[in-house]
C-alpha cells in the first residue's frame, strides 16, 4: 500500500514496516542533490520529526519522519550517490525503512490521487 | 533589501519563460534561478563550453566630467573608490569597490575607461543607493543611468569562439579589454571579463537588441542558459565575492584579501595616496595587516557548508573562530567549497578547522583561493 504526505513523502507499507522516501516532485522541486545525510539504524522519531537531511548545491533542505517510530534499516546507496534520489526517487532512492509504533497512523495519510491532486 | 512593490522583468524575461526557466525574485527582479538542464549541468556545461547569463539587473552607470575630460571623472571617481582610475588606459576595466568613513565595502564595481567618461557596473541591490552615492558626491560630474540597456554574460571556454561567430573582431580582445562591437546589427559595449573564472565576455546592448542578440548566441551549439544557482557556484569556485555576503559595510577591502585592487598610487607615499573614505585605516591595514582574512575553506567530508555557520578552532566548539559567508556545492571541484573570515592566526592555507553544521562540528580545512584554475585571457 502506497501512502503520501504533505510534505512530499512517500510511504510503502509492508506489515507495519514502511519504506519511505521523497516524491518525484519533491526531488524535482529540490534540484540536483550533492548530499543526503540519513539517521541512524536504531533511531526513533516522532511524527515530522526531522529524520534526514538532503542538500541541493543551493541549499539545504530537512526530511521530516512521516509517522512516528524506529528506523530499521537506511538506503546507503544514497548517501554515496545522491543523484540515485533525483534519478530515482520512489524506487532506488528511497532513504529509510521505518518500523512503524502504530500501524493504523497510517490511515490517515493520503493516497496517491490526492497526493497528485495536492500537487496539481 | 526589502521586498517591497511589484517585481522588475529584464529585457530577456520572456526568453528566460520560453526557455522554461524557474523564475525567483531576486535584488527586486524576477530572475532565471534556473533552467530545466539544472544547476549542475548549467555549472559544468559553462567550464566545458559557454553559458550565457542574464545580468540586466546591474546597473549601468555613465560618469561624465562637465570638462569632457576622462582625467577629471577618473579624479572625481578616485574620492570614492580606492583604486588608480587615472591610470586606466583608454578601453580598459578595472575592479574597485566604494568605501565607507569606516573603511567598509558600500559595494563593488567594474569601472572602464570609455575615452571621454567612465563606464560603471554595479551590483543589482546596490545600485540605486550608489547612483545616489555618485551624484551626491562626484562634483563637477554628471552620473547617468543607463536604463534602455540589458546586460549579458556569456562565459566558458568556447566564449569567444561564441561571440567570434557574430563578430570576428572580439577575438583581438584581452582580459579587461573594452570595446564598442556591432553584433546582430546592434552598437554593443563589449568587456572581456566575467563572474566565473572562465574567460568570456560582458555585453551591454540596447534592450531592444537583447533578445535578438540572446537567441544568436544560443543558436551556436556550445551555448547554453544559465541561471542565478550555477553563477553562483561558479564565483564561488572562482574564490569571487559576492556582495552582501562576503563582503559588506562590516568588512574592509583588506580583510576581505582585496588589497590587491588597490594600486600603488592610492597607497601610503603613491602618486594620489589615500583621498577616498575610510583611507586612514584601509591604508593603515594595507601595511599592518588586519586581525582577521576571507580565506578560502575546504569541508573534508561530503556536506556542503553554508553562510553563516560558524568556525571554530576546535571540534568541540569551544574555540570560536568566525563565520562561514559564503558556502555551496562545487560541481567542478567535486565537493563542497566555502569562504569566511578567520584571524590571521588560522588563515594560512592547510590549517585546520571546523564548521558547525546541524550540531555537529565538521573538520574544514582552509585553502587558496580560486578552487580552480582561472582561464582568463591575459
């Protein structure tokens, strides 16, 4: 099951395992990125906490946790290649699987036709 | 400056929307930031080919002395900018800034010796207040904007293969040369010089030429647009101030290393020595030294390091050093580059310091400017 924010993430619910990353529109907003700095294996985050970091050579930008819970595993692929999230954003690009504290949060975000319709 | 009022469009502002640009405001313009190869690219393709930019924001400014004379203009312009205008020969630039009593930078400017009358650029932000500046203290000088004509860059490598394919006769010009140059059937001013650290061209021309002669130069293969985001990184590379971050009333011309624009007749016992504001400490520090540099920096790792981050000496942040002013990726360098100001105790190049960064202190190490091996035609 694909879920969306208002922030421009994107989630994939498996279990109560979500793998999250940006929107193609998020990526194209941000422009080439030269730097992504992930959290760590283990961490915990509260709704729209700031989990990761991605950086565009004009500017540095946060990436908020879309749901509380702990992080299970990151992509390190994009942290040695950032371009992965522009060329790829909602397949090899993904930043982080996040073990979700309440399944059910999920419910209440958007799901693909109202993320495009959010983004017009 | 503040955002007040609608936004200006420059002679270019319907090409810039043809082309697909992302429009920002910027200095009170609606500006290209850029366009849809992407600042990366744009960046590359520039020090690879030319890019072309669109700098009608800055202001261009005609000094002209009531004798006619270039020699008065140049003397008058002298009481404000600390540099040697007299001694420009005729069709040449020169880089200078306006001083302040205080001895910081009102802003900086490329001036030309255009025979009879001085040719002023100055920065988009800056330039009314400037124009003001001028006219309230040039005696003897009438000082003219000039506001029906666009401003183009064109940079890069292949620059003056470029140009040359419109006007074979740009090809004779040096670095900071300065011409009168038809092109597209347009009487343009033509200066050999640029923001970029690549060899390449600034271009003045009748706003009613500019499209004209804007979708020449991209007609050429090897030219591309660039926005604001890629001239940006390119200055930076170049180790070029940019003004307002790197430079502003807070800084003098020496501690922002540019002592080299201040020639021998403007110092202590020079032909013209001092006579410009704030010449009692610009000319003290120019023989005493300052207490702190703008120095390149070099982040060690892959995180780029931005304006205002502070430096330290220590990776605990307890030694507290200065300010980052001016800091971005550099595609060409391949890595984040930077510059601030540090005391002259840890401005030699190869020293060690660190840069906060979202609490975390990054290991920076501080390094010769430019990051790149300037291309300019001397």
């Amino acid at each position: 099951m694909l879920k969306f924010t208002a922030e421009h993430e994107w989630l994939k619910l498996e279990g109560d395992v979500a793998t999250v990353g940006i929107t193609q529109h998020a990526a194209d907003q941000l422009g080439d990125l030269v730097f992504v700095e992930l959290p760590e294996v283990g961490a915990s985050f509260e709704k729209n906490g700031e989990a990761a970091t991605v950086e565009s050579v004009k500017a540095a930008s946060d990436v908020y946790c879309p749901l509380s819970g702990e992080i299970v595993e990151i992509n390190e692929a994009i942290t040695s290649d950032p371009s992965l999230v522009n060329s790829n954003p909602q397949g090899a690009g993904w930043f982080f699987k996040l073990k979700l504290s309440n399944v059910a949060d999920a419910d209440d975000l958007m799901d693909e036709a109202a993320y495009k319709e959010l983004i017009g | 400056m503040t955002d007040t009022g609608p936004l200006l469009s420059t002679p270019l502002h319907a090409l810039h929307l043809s082309l697909g640009a992302r429009m920002v405001p910027f200095a009170g313009y609606d500006m290209p930031v850029q366009y849809p190869a992407g600042v990366m690219k744009e960046h590359l393709h520039t020090r690879a080919k030319a890019g072309l930019f669109d700098v009608s924001h800055m202001g261009q400014v005609i000094v002209k002395a009531q004798s006619g004379t270039f020699e008065d203009a140049a003397l008058a312009l002298e009481t404000l900018v600390p540099v040697d205008i007299l001694g420009l020969k005729p069709g040449r630039q020169r880089y200078g800034f306006f001083t302040d009593e205080k001895g910081g930078i009102l802003d900086d400017l490329m001036l030309a010796n255009r025979g009879d009358h001085l040719f002023v650029v100055v920065n988009a932000a800056c330039k009314s207040a400037d124009i003001a500046h001028m006219q309230a203290n040039l005696a003897g000088c009438s000082v003219t904007p000039i506001k029906d004509r666009a401003l183009i860059a064109l940079q890069g490598p292949a620059a003056e293969a470029v140009l040359a394919s419109l006007n074979a006769d740009v090809t004779a010009m040096s670095f900071m040369d300065v011409r009168d140059v038809t092109l597209v059937g347009a009487d343009c001013i033509v200066s050999r010089s640029g923001y970029s650290g690549e060899d390449g061209f600034e271009i003045s021309v009748p706003a009613d030429k500019a499209e004209d002669l804007a979708r020449a130069l991209l007609a050429h293969s090897d030219c591309e647009p660039i926005g604001l985001g890629a001239r940006d990184s390119l200055r930076l590379e170049a180790g070029l101030c940019l003004y307002g971050n790197d430079i502003d009333t807070l800084t003098s011309p020496i501690e922002a290393s540019l002592e080299w624009a201040i020639q021998k007749a403007r110092r202590l016992g020079g032909a013209r020595e001092g006579g410009f504001p704030g010449a009692d400490r610009i000319l003290r520090e120019v023989t005493n030294g300052t207490l702190r540099r703008r120095v390149g920096l070099k982040p060690d790792g892959k995180a780029p390091v931005r304006a205002h981050a502070r430096l330290f000496a220590d990776a605990e942040g307890a030694h507290d050093l200065g300010e980052v002013t001016s800091g971005t990726f550099g595609p060409s360098v391949e890595g984040p580059v930077a510059m601030g100001y540090v005391p002259v105790s840890h401005a030699s190049p190869g020293t060690q310091i660190f840069a906060e960064v979202r609490g975390k202190y990054l290991p920076v190490t501080v390094s010769a400017l430019p990051f790149i091996t300037p291309t300019y035609k001397r």
